[in-house]
C-alpha cells in the first residue's frame, strides 16, 4: 500500500531573517551538490535488510513513524526558491511504506533495481520511503534515501533505528544537525536564504534513456573467509577497503592513459565532531589511481588506498575540500554548475562505497536480521561505469555490484581475487 503525501509549508513574503512558514534552513553544500546531481541523475540509494520471518505490515508502519519522529531531516523537504536558492522546510507526512509479496526465493533484488529506476520525486514529497519484500521464511526490507538528506551511514543508523522500534523500544527524538560545513567551517560557510517571495520552482526529476536499466549482482564472504582477509590487511598494514580497491582494479577498464581510476565516499563524522546516531550528508571523497594490468602486488595497490584515504581524512584536507565544495556549490547554484563540474573532472571507472563494520545488532526482539547489503546505487553517465556498496555485517563481508552497463561477474570476480591474495 502505498501512503498519500500531504503538502509543505510555503508561501508568502518574508523579512531579513524570516524565509517563510515551515523554513528551517539553507542547504550545505554537500546536501546541495546532491540535490542537484538528483535533478539530472538517478543518485538516491537503497539499503537492505534481511530479516526471519514476517514482519507484521502495522508493525513497520508503526515503527516508520516513530524514526520519522526521531530524525527531523525525515520531516523535511527541500524548496527551490529562485532568489533565496535551497532551504529545508517542513514536511510532518508519513513515509511511503509499500508491500511486495514474491515467490519462495525472495528475490529483493529485482525490487531494489526498480527503486532505483523510480526517481525520487524531490519537492513536496518525503525523502524516504519503505518497501517490504515479503517471502514464505523471511522479509526484506528495503529503504530507499533521498541523497540529499543521508549518507550511507546515516542509512544505517535509520535502519538501526527502524529495528529498535520494530522491536518496542521507544526513540527519543534528535534535534535538527547544522550543516557539516558549518561544524567544520563555521556558520559562514553556508550562506543564509535572503529576503525574497517563496515561490517553489517545480523539481525535475533526471531523465535517463529506457535502455538504460540498472541490474544488481552480489557477492558473499563466509565468516571465516572475513576474518581471513581481515587477518591478512592488519599483517600488510591496510584495510580492507584498500584491499577491495585494489582486487577491483584488476578487473576495471582504464579511465584514460592505462590509468584506473577509483572514487570513494568518505565518512567525515569523526573530524566534524557527529555524533553516529545523526541523519545527515557528511561525506567527503577521496580518488585513487592505479596503473592497469594489476602487474604490482595487490598488497602494494592496497597500502597506497589506504595511505592516501587517510590523506584525504585529515583535519586539513577536510577543511580545504569543504571549503572548496562551499564555493562552487552555495544554495542558490544552479544544476548546470553541477554539470560544469562533472564535465570538468577525469572520469573514473568505479565509485566503491564501504560503509565497514556496520553497528547494527544481530537480534532485535523477536526479530532476526540474517544480512544487511548495501549501498546500491547509480552515479552519473557513462553508462559503463560501475559501482559497488560495500558493508561487513556478523562477521561476514558482502559486496552489491551495480551498473547500467555492468561488467559480468565483476562482484565474484573481486571476491575470488580477494581470497586468491590471502591463500
């Protein structure tokens, strides 16, 4: 069932300082680069949980509302103001929850390249919604994020969330988080809406040609196998993030000049001082470069990953990217800033989002959860790009490959590489 959204609070003049009804404040820069990137690609991005049993339909609606109560970026939409550029304003409607019923195999993924072909529609409506994947012994619940308003991370803690509530405790709620470059920067860094009409300029949802269909694939570690790779990354002095970008490469076409080029979001929580429970965009990004062929070792490719990932996470690299980040993309820049800016950069052949050891429990009340995957999500054209989503959950290490164009068996390609190195 699919539940009918109300409207927001806008309209009216306003004052020096008074944005109108419902206003609670600009957009940061990150949240506005991927408001944006929304308005020209599909970017909004799924997690799933796999849980024993049936999950009662009341029972999740029930616990959607109380994590919508919990995180006040979930009572939220974002607003276009063609003077004042992009706020967040208020939005207090249920989360669309809706049930899939499927065979006795429980193929969630099918479901999850559907939410990623259905835009979010922005605007006036809610920045999550719910989908239940209901199978004879187990329920896969899917939650699909408006990028604007979350990280993978912060999908994780909804999910964390949505559990506890499932499970009878009762949330507390969370206030409303600055943006990240105002706890990093300081409150100049996000410019504040000036006085203008609230006069919301219709949200445009991203066109991308009907050939082009997302398809998802997985791969599994055994717990022994996890704990085999991790063993081997502390002995060669990486992580397993390097470990995966480096298995990856030998995979990859080159992004130009035998050269393979990776991206990787970054959790910025720690620097800007977040705490984990909050719902919010507090990435950073961190590109690596490799020579293709894979002709090094792969703990040699791993280590130099690792060392330049924790480049990219100090105080000061973080401070000029943010800064940078608040200059090209203020609330008022327009979408083809954002084009400007993808036109402008090297192309890369692989975005990997590893969100690590996921805080999440293994038992929630009466429920169960038997695994956890994600991200899945798409980024911007070529279609032959490729991304993974990359999470450990019990012990175990999974990997959700996905594309337009995707390269076949790349998930369990990276999988065999990876325990190749440890054998």
């Amino acid at each position: 069932m699919q539940v009918r959204l109300g409207r927001p609070y806008f309209a009216g003049a306003c004052s020096v300082g008074d944005a109108g009804p419902g206003y609670i404040r600009p957009l940061g820069a990150g949240e506005h680069f991927f408001h944006l990137y929304a308005q020209v690609w599909p970017v909004h991005f799924c997690l799933c949980a796999e849980v024993d049993g049936w999950v009662r339909p009341d029972a999740l609606r029930a616990a959607a509302n109380q994590v919508r109560k919990r995180h006040p970026v979930l009572r939220t939409c974002i607003v276009d103001d063609a003077l004042s550029g992009t706020a967040f304003y208020r939005f207090d409607a249920p989360l669309p929850v809706e049930m899939v019923a499927v065979g006795k195999d429980g193929d969630w993924l099918r479901t999850v390249e559907c939410e990623l072909r259905k835009p979010m529609p922005g605007g006036a409506s809610a920045p999550l919604r719910l989908t239940a994947v209901y199978a004879p012994e187990t329920t896969a619940i899917i939650l699909t994020f408006q990028h604007a308003v979350a990280d993978g991370m912060s999908g994780v803690c909804v999910l964390r969330d949505l559990m506890r509530a499932l499970a009878g405790e009762r949330l507390q709620a969370l206030p409303f988080s600055p943006a990240l470059e105002e706890k990093v920067l300081g409150s100049s860094a996000v410019q504040a809406s000036t006085c203008g009409r609230i006069a919301p300029i219709p949200p445009t949802l991203p066109v991308v040609s009907e050939d082009l269909q997302p398809q998802i694939a997985t791969a599994e570690f055994s717990a022994e196998e996890t704990a085999g790779l991790l063993k081997r990354c502390r002995a060669n002095e990486t992580t397993m993030h390097g470990a995966i970008c480096a298995a990856a490469s030998r995979h990859l076409p080159t992004s130009g000049q035998d050269t393979i080029r990776m991206v990787s979001p970054i959790d910025l929580r720690k620097v800007a001082g977040i705490e984990d429970d909050v719902c919010g965009v507090f990435v950073g990004v961190h590109s690596a470069e490799m020579a293709a062929g894979g002709a090094g070792s792969i703990w040699y490719d791993a280590g130099r990953v690792t060392r330049g990932l924790a480049q990219s996470r100090s105080p000061d690299a973080v401070r000029g990217f943010l800064r940078h980040m608040s200059a090209e993309f203020p609330p008022t820049a327009p979408n083809e800033k954002l084009q400007a800016f993808f036109s402008a950069a090297p192309q890369d052949s692989l975005v990997i989002s590893n969100l690590g050891a996921l805080p999440i429990a293994e038992q929630y009340g009466p429920y169960a959860l038997r695994a956890v995957w994600g991200p899945a999500m798409l980024t911007n054209l070529p279609a032959g790009r490729q991304t993974l989503g990359v999470s450990t959950f019990a012990g175990r290490l999974r990997l959700v490959h996905q594309s337009y164009r995707p390269i076949a068996g790349f998930a369990m390609a990276v999988r065999k590489t990876l325990l190749a190195a440890c054998g």
